[in-house]
C-alpha cells in the first residue's frame, strides 16, 4: 500500500445537551450533525465534509430511515454512499471498512457517526411536552448491515432471560465462581472497578455524568439504586437515557495533506479485528470466557507486532462489569492497569450503538496529548456475542493497514452445548442470577449442565433457593430438575 492511500482519522467531534424541557432540547438527528460539524472543525479543514464518499451510521432508538442522507444533505456531501448498521452489528465493523476501503484506494474520505436523544424522550415521558422530530421513512441507505442471526435463544426467551442486566448477570456470577471469590467480596470489587471508572469520568469534561462514586454506593442497595438482577444493581449498568453523539472522520494521507490537516492533528488506524461468531449465553460451555477476544486482541497484537505492554492507553468496553473483566483476563491485562480513558458507559454515558465512538473521539485527544504512544478501544455487540479490537497512534504503523475477520477461529475454540428444552433429573449449576422486580428479589434462573453434556435453564420462585443464590455460592452445586421446578441437593 502507498503510504498516499495510508487511512488516518483526522477529525473527531462530540456533541451533548441536558434539557429538561423537550420542546427546548435538538433531536438525535441534530445532535449527530453538530458533532459531524466539530469533527470537520477538529481536523481544521471542515471541506472534507462535502468530500465524504461514504456516510456509515450506527442503528439508535430513533426511526430515521437513512439518517446517512440528511447528514449528507446537512454538509453538502453530494456524492457520498451511505450505510447504516443495525443493533448488532460491531462498531469497530463500521470503523474497519471505513479505513480499510481508505487503504484500497475506494474511498478518500469516509464518516463514522451516531448518536442517541434518549434523555429528550425521557423528559418527554416526565413533562408529557411531546417534541417534534424529523420524519423520514421513504428513503434507505445504500447499504443496510444486519446480524446474521438472533442475540437470544428461544429458550431465554422463554424463561425470561431477556434484558442484558440479566444476562451479563450469569456470566458474572460464572465468572465469580471460576475466581473462587466470595459473593460478599465479589460485589465489593465490582464495585471498587467502576468506582475507579467514575473518578476517570471526573476528570471527562465530555462526561454524561462526572459525580465521583464509591464502591459502596454503586454495589450497594438503596432507594435510588435498586438491585435489577444480582449482584448488578442500576448503577453498575451502562447509562443509555443521554443525549450524545460522536463523529469521526478518515481520510487517506494524500488527502490530509492536500487539506493541510497538521501532522499533529493525525491519528493512525494500525489494525483491526472483529469476531462476528454468535452463541447465546445459555449455549456456552465456558461461561467465564471471551474466546472472541482472544482471537481479536491476539490478531491485532500479531498484525503489529507489539505486546499489550506496549499499549499506554486502554478504552475497554464497559457495558457491564463483567465484560470488562472477562476482556482483562483475554487480553493479558493485568489489574494495575487503568482501563479507561473517558470513564467507561455508567459515567462517561453509553447512547445504545454509539459508545465505541464517544470513546474513540476521547481517545484521539489523549493520544494528541502523549504523541506517539498506541491506544487500544474495543467494543462489545450483544451479550458478550461480538467482539472488536482496534489500535490507534498518532504514530504512522510500519505496516499496511489490517482488518481481520477472526469468526472462523473463534467458532473452532468456542466450545457450545445442546440445549436440553424439558430437562428432568439430576444437573449440576453452571451459573445463576436472580431478577428482582421493585427492587425485591422474584426468581432465580439457573443455568444448568446435565450428564452427558447438554445444558439446561431453569427458574424457581422458591424463596429459600433465591435467598441463597444471593447470599452464597451455589455454583457447582447439584439441583433436580422437573416439572415442579429445580430444588437444590
């Protein structure tokens, strides 16, 4: 590849509000545009706007049906494509084929952008001040991006394992237990990890919310933090009511310099690695794994050569705690290391299918400010489902340019059971959670494997059994399966 079609990111915007009067606060649609505006601004050649061959657009709560082609008509950007992605289609994705289609020769300039006006329409729900939004029903993208297959399984489906608090739940009841940690200790070094995430939020000028935390105000219940499915109360789950949006915006080296975006202003796309492999939770036989990223971290570091230690900045997804953890463990991360930049989704704020954004944009300050160091951001599509790793430096890579798919891999090293649709009989406890419903505990799913290898959930309203999957480990335990519900052995 000449270095002339060489991709870098040369402009990153943000943009947010917090009206409580609806009537007075902009639309998602809006909110995107400013942030595209800054990004333009941010590279000090906002001309490059008009020059975009592609606008890609992550799916939020809004009906838009190519929001692409307003921004594009917004900028003048006549001739660009447009994408839009799905809920469950990475971010990195967009980020990928956007450098990589750079690096080909295909594209020279390429916008990334979303956004969310959750909190508008919360306020909206509060005041009952219903605010006029933008119509748009009758155009579609050039290109739309879908998943290749369901996030949940019709046997979570059926015993109301649905939310994502529930199912990151398992996996870090799983997790707990494969550390051999108590579950009094365990909720206190959750909580210890997203309070050091609010004290990075602080110091976030761009922060949803910069308020510091405490391990025991974010771990602990009360009135204004109720538990949602244990040990995860509301405050150690990702923050989506926000008004935000993030822009980026790449371009090839021929032409930045034709712009004259300074050296200084550039920031690098080294390498990039998605697993697109699917399982639902209830499939995994290794609940207290990423197989996706070790694949994804382990092609990026390959394809660069470099070792996790020589990576100064990290922006781990952080959509629950456990999801961080589990990328710690697969990346080699050891637990001195800081682990954000921007302070993470509780506290920096997560806008649904924008986060990875909010966190790059962050992250190109950081890395302008410490020339020549690599920041690494990943991201998460599902429950864990997805995996994406990029790297980044203001530092020009020695090598091409690499977007990998490691599916494939992925799915070889992903053990998966059978599911076990009317179990009866003796099973052991893989995991479990409990979901609360008014702030008191309602049921208990467990997560069960049965002799001979499939696997198994089940629910009980039994008082006795709830209370203990809250207060000790019943992980590994045996249980009895049958019609009447599962009782503990």
């Amino acid at each position: 590849m000449s270095t002339r079609r060489r991709p870098v990111l040369v402009g990153a915007g943000v943009a947010s509000q917090r009206e409580d009067d609806p009537l007075r606060a902009v639309e998602a649609i809006e909110l995107m545009a400013r942030a595209l505006a800054r990004a333009g601004a941010d590279a000090g050649a906002a001309g490059l706007l008009r020059e975009a061959d592609s606008i890609r657009v992550t799916k939020g709560f809004w009906g838009y049906s190519d929001p692409g082609r307003l921004l594009a008509r917004q900028v003048g950007a006549a001739r660009a494509r447009t994408e839009l992605a799905e809920l469950g289609v990475l971010q990195t994705t967009l980020l990928g084929e956007a450098a990589r289609a750079i690096a080909a020769g295909d594209e020279q300039v390429a916008v990334v952008v979303g956004g969310e006006a959750k909190y508008r329409s919360l306020r909206e729900s509060i005041t009952g001040r219903v605010a006029p939004v933008t119509a748009q029903t009758d155009e579609m993208p050039d290109r739309l991006l879908r998943p290749a297959e369901e996030i949940l399984s019709p046997i979570e489906l059926e015993h109301g394992l649905v939310m994502p608090v529930q199912q990151y739940a398992v996996l870090e009841n799983a997790l707990r237990r494969a550390d051999g940690v108590g579950v009094a200790e365990h909720r206190r070094e959750i909580g210890r990890l997203w309070a050091g995430m609010s004290r990075v939020a602080a110091g976030n000028p761009d922060a949803w919310s910069r308020a510091v935390a405490t391990e025991d105000e974010l771990a602990g219940e009360s009135e204004h933090n109720q538990m949602l499915a244990f040990p995860y109360t509301k405050r150690l789950t990702s923050q989506w009511n926000v008004d935000q949006a993030a822009a980026l915006l790449l371009c090839s080296e021929k032409v930045a310099d034709a712009a004259g975006v300074p050296p200084e202003r550039r920031v690098y796309p080294w390498a990039a690695a998605d697993s697109n492999f699917m399982a639902p939770v209830v499939r995994r036989r290794e609940l207290a794994r990423s197989p996706g990223f070790e694949r994804t971290g382990a092609r990026v570091l390959e394809r660069t050569g470099i070792g996790i230690g020589d990576i100064a900045h990290l922006e781990l997804y952080s959509c629950f705690p456990v999801a961080v953890r589990l990328q710690m463990r697969a990346l080699g991360i050891g637990p001195e290391r800081a682990i954000t930049e921007c302070g993470g989704m509780a506290f920096a704020g997560g806008p649904l299918n924008n986060f990875v954004y909010q966190a790059l944009a962050r992250m190109v300050g950081v890395l302008r400010a410490d020339p020549g160091t690599l920041g690494l951001v990943t991201a998460v599509s599902g429950m864990l489902t997805k995996q994406g790793v990029t790297l980044w430096s203001t530092r020009p890579p020695r090598q091409e340019f690499t977007f990998d798919d490691v599916s494939g891999e992925v799915a070889r090293c992903s053990p998966l059971a059978e599911i076990e649709p009317r179990p009866a009989g003796p099973a052991q406890i893989a995991s479990t959670t409990v979901l609360y419903e008014g702030g008191r505990p309602a049921a208990a799913i467990l997560v069960c494997d049965l002799p001979g290898g499939r696997r198994a959930l089940a629910r009980s309203m039994d008082p006795e059994l709830v209370e203990h999957a809250t207060i000790e480990e019943i992980g590994g335990r045996g249980v009895e399966l049958g019609s009447a519900g599962p009782r503990l052995r």
